[in-house]
C-alpha cells in the first residue's frame, strides 16, 4: 500500500468549479443578448451601403459608356442565373446588366450588346425602381429615376437608403437632409419608406 504525503493532499486542483462555469455561462448570455442584435444592424446597413455603392458604380459606368460611345445605354434588372439573357426577367436584387440599346426601348433586343453583368445582392436587400434606366448619346435621361433600397428582414426606415439618376444622368445616393435619423427622397424630400 501506497503511503500518501501531507504534500500530496494539498496540491492545487485543476480546473474550475460548477460555481465558476455558471457565473461565466451567465456572463456570455448577458454579453449575447446585447452584441447580437447589434450585430444584425450592422450587418444590415452593411449590406445595403454595399447594395447602393455596386449599383451607382454601374449606372455611372453606364453613362459614361452611353458618352463614349455616343450609343444609348439602359440598364435592367436581369435574373443572371436564367439564360438567354433578357430584361425584366428577375428582381432588382437578383442582378442587372448593362447594355447598348439602340432603339432605346429599355429592353435587350437581337443584335445590342451586353456590356456588363451585374450579380445578385441576394434576398436581404429589397430594391424597387420608379421607371426604366436608359441614358441617351449624351448620357442624359428623360425623367428622374430612384431606386429604394430597403432591408428585407426589418422595416426600420433607419435601414432605407436611394440613388437618384437626374436627368443630367448624375447619380447621387440619398442624405438624411432632416437629422431624424432617416434618409431622404432625392424627388421629394420626404423620409424614404419601404413598400
């Protein structure tokens, strides 16, 4: 038989107690509960500054092209997963394409050419438009164009944001011109609201 020593039973224990474990596992849910729905904001601002940033660079890439090329260009919502290419076939937020419309009737017709492809922001952000985009030779246009962006998992009004396309064919994103806490129309200047 094994003789213990006095130095034996007085060695330190690893490892922590139930008492411990619990008041961390307490912690961990209180700092959860806080972080979390941050994050979602985050997330979702996030996703739409970078919905608003995309289509901007591509409606100004399509006015420039339409002045380059002296050529009318339009630019669609197009679904880049279903092919033949065409317009109108999906959701703004499924993707859009960019292309020269000769007969400017803002659809792709045999013999345009696609310019550019656009990919899908996915179903977190929502976009509507109030007309069609189609930038003349001079990359001008013939009415006022806004797209709403809006989040699609929350209807806080904080989340909406919009691009204006003048008929100068300048783009510009919306401001909060009223320091409420929500963006404005470019057209009106009332909050932007999401249908």
């Amino acid at each position: 038989m094994k003789r213990l020593d006095f130095f034996e039973l007085n060695k330190p224990t690893v490892g922590f107690t139930l008492v411990e474990l619990m008041v961390v596992v307490a912690i961990a849910a209180i700092l959860l509960t806080v972080a979390v729905p941050s994050f979602v904001e985050t997330s979702a601002r996030a996703v739409i500054r970078s919905s608003v940033v995309d289509l901007a660079a591509d409606l100004s890439f399509a006015r420039s092209a339409a002045v380059t090329r002296s050529e009318s260009v339009s630019v669609c919502p197009s679904n880049e997963s279903i092919t033949p290419r065409a317009c109108n076939n999906g959701a703004w937020n499924q993707g859009w394409m960019v292309f020269y419309d000769l007969d400017e009737d803002g659809d792709l017709d045999t013999g345009e050419e696609v310019v550019r492809v656009a990919s899908a922001f996915g179903a977190k952000v929502d976009v509507t438009l109030d007309n069609t985009v189609t930038f003349d030779s001079k990359g001008a246009k013939k009415t006022v164009s806004e797209f709403v962006f809006c989040s699609s998992r929350s209807s806080n009004a904080t989340f909406t944001r919009s691009l204006v396309v003048n008929i100068g064919g300048l783009v510009r994103g919306s401001r909060d011109t009223d320091s409420n806490g929500i963006h404005n129309s470019g057209e009106g200047g009332s909050d932007l609201v999401c249908p």
